[in-house]
C-alpha cells in the first residue's frame, strides 16, 4: 500500500476508535444506570409522566449509533484521503526532484515555500546536497577537460619529434633524446599529480611538521641557490596526524612553488611551523587579490605562467596542496603579500601531542 493509503486507514480507523469510545462511555456512565425492569411513575409528576427502561433505550439509540458509526468511516476515509495528499504533497515535489536529478539534470531545484517543518527541512537539505553535487560535478567536468588539454601538450611534442627525427636521419639523435626525455617526465610527473589530488584517503600517523619542514628544505636547497633564492625555516615543533607521504608532498609544492615564482634573484622563502600551523611565505610580483583565490585550481597559474627560469611544471602545485588540505580538515588560506609575493598558511584541526612520537 502506498503512503497515502496508509495514512487514510490510519485516520479513519483512529476515527472509529474515537466513536467506539465515545458510544462506550454513553454506556458506562448513562444506559447502564438506566433500570430494565419496570416503568417508573413518580407520584408528584402528572399521569402518564415515565422514565423509559433500558432496552428500549437501546432499540431506539443502537441504530442510529451504528449510522453515527458507518458515517465516521466514510468520513474519515474521504477526509484522511485528502488530508495525507495534503501532507504527502511536498513529499512529491522532493520525489519529482530526486527523479530529475537521477536523469543527468541537477540544475533543477524544489525552492519550498511555506512554514518551515519537517518537509521544509528536507527539501532544503536536497536543494543544498544537488548545490555540492552541480559544483562537483560540474569542477570535475572542467578538471578532466583541462587534464586532457594538458596531457596532449607532451604527447603531441613526443610525435612531432618522432616524426621530425623519422624525416632527418641526420639530425642530432642525443638532442631528440633528450627533448623526449622532457616531453616524457612532464607527462609523468601530470599523471602523476593527478593521481595524487584525486587521493581522500589518508592514514593517522602523528607528523611532526617541523621535521618535515627540514627535510624539504634540504632537499630543495640546491634549486633555491641556483635561482638566487634564500631558504628561512622557523618556529618549531608541530605535530598533527595525517599521511606523511601527503604532507611531505604538499609542503614540497608549497615550497617548490614559492621558490619558482620568486624574483629573478635575492628573494626570499620563509618557511614556519607551530601551534598545528604551517606557513610558507616568498617574495615575488605583486598578485592581484582577485588572482590569489583562484589558484588553487586545477591548472590555474594565472599571471604566474610568465617566468624567468624554464621551469615547466604542470598546472596542479597548489591545487593539490588543497587537496592534501582538505584530506586532512586543515583551512587553507592564501594572501597576497603588500610589497609582492604570497603567504600560504594551512591551519590543522588534527592535533597530536609530541608525546605520542
């Protein structure tokens, strides 16, 4: 039985409950005190004044109680049929809206009006839940579209070199080789980052931030010095839990990308851990605000494609750092600095306590 069968039955059988008891307490309370053996005549009541014995009470109230009784089922049948299509109606703009979503369309929302009960709620809560649903999908749409772009770029330079060393036996095999070698470790290092930003999964190991600093930093250290660029790690211990592959990735990029989007020469990296706090700030062009919250999406580099060095990279540096971030419920925060540059800071909400190394 539908739902609304459901409530009808429910509501008319409440009802004739409601009538049984009301004709029960008639009985207990008033027929039954009624005497059923003989009539009464008082003497100070003029002749022919008497009280009716009980059966006869009950051969003229037992039919029309019956009637009473027949018309409080059909009344509450044809009244709980209208009052739960009443209450189910909201109901069935959310199934309408649940069906359109499940053919492709998730543009379309219930937008319920009226007070705001439990119907309300939930209608609300599915507009909200097809609102995340059309940005994901709609960001993965995008996501791919642009992983293919970029993927295309080292296979179309791999052909053409293949094709231009298959028409000129006399060109320089080595240069060819090596122009492969970086066509091929560009379209690895792409597949590569986008296997990891597309990573939820992370363990609960305790990561003392401060170490992990130190370690990127020494290994990075040989980049920055070609480049001019000064390498600063402050603070202290920060321990948190999460992945350390993850995070030792993510503060790579940070790093990696404030180095590579310094100045020419003289800049300079500051990197700081503590109080479950990570922050990587470089010098660098000024960046216009409107620029700063968009590039933690995928292949956004905005202003930041115009370099002084040949470094590739693939688009996906800080878009993964958001990730990493949001795999660990740690607030990603990105601003601009006044005199050119940028400030990263992740805030993480996982907390460990050193004593638990």
């Amino acid at each position: 039985m539908s739902a609304r069968v459901k409530l009808t039955l429910s509501y008319a059988g409440f009802l004739m409950v409601a009538g049984v008891l009301l004709l029960a307490t008639v009985w207990l309370f008033l027929l039954r005190y009624v005497p059923d053996q003989a009539l009464l005549i008082r003497a100070d009541h003029p002749a022919g004044a008497v009280f009716p014995v009980r059966s006869n009470l009950l051969h003229v109230f037992a039919p029309r109680a019956a009637a009473v009784l027949a018309f409080l089922l059909v009344f509450g049948l044809i009244g709980g049929w209208i009052l739960a299509g009443r209450m189910l109606a909201p109901l069935k703009q959310i199934t309408g809206a649940a069906r359109t979503a499940g053919s492709g369309s998730l543009s379309h929302r219930i937008r319920m009006t009226g007070r705001r009960d439990e119907f309300r709620e939930l209608s609300d809560a599915f507009d909200s839940m097809l609102d995340r649903l059309e940005s994901h999908v709609a960001e993965q749409r995008r996501f791919a579209a642009n992983a293919s772009h970029e993927l295309r770029t080292p296979l179309a330079i791999s052909r053409a070199l293949l094709d231009v060393a298959r028409n000129d036996p006399a060109r320089d095999p080595d240069e060819v080789i090596e122009r492969l070698h970086a066509a091929n470790q560009r379209a690895i290092a792409l597949t590569e980052a986008l296997l990891l930003l597309g990573r939820e999964n992370v363990s609960d190991d305790d990561v003392d931030l401060s170490l992990v600093a130190e370690e990127v930093v020494e290994t990075l250290l040989p980049l920055a010095e070609q480049r001019g660029i000064t390498l600063e790690v402050t603070g202290g211990e920060a321990w948190t839990t999460g992945s350390p592959e993850l995070l030792l990735r993510m503060m790579t990029n940070l790093v990696q990308n404030a180095i590579v989007h310094n100045l020419p020469t003289g800049g300079l990296v500051t990197v700081h851990t503590g109080n479950g706090v990570l922050r990587v700030e470089n010098t660098g062009r000024l960046l216009p605000p409107e620029l700063v919250p968009t590039l933690t999406e995928p292949f956004q580099r905005g202003t930041q494609r115009v370099r002084t060095d040949g470094h590739a990279g693939v688009g996906l540096g800080l878009a993964i750092v958001a990730g990493i971030a949001r795999a660990h419920d740690a607030e990603l925060d990105l601003a601009p600095r006044p005199a050119g540059g940028l400030v990263v800071t992740v805030r993480f909400s996982r907390l460990a306590a050193p004593a638990c190394r």
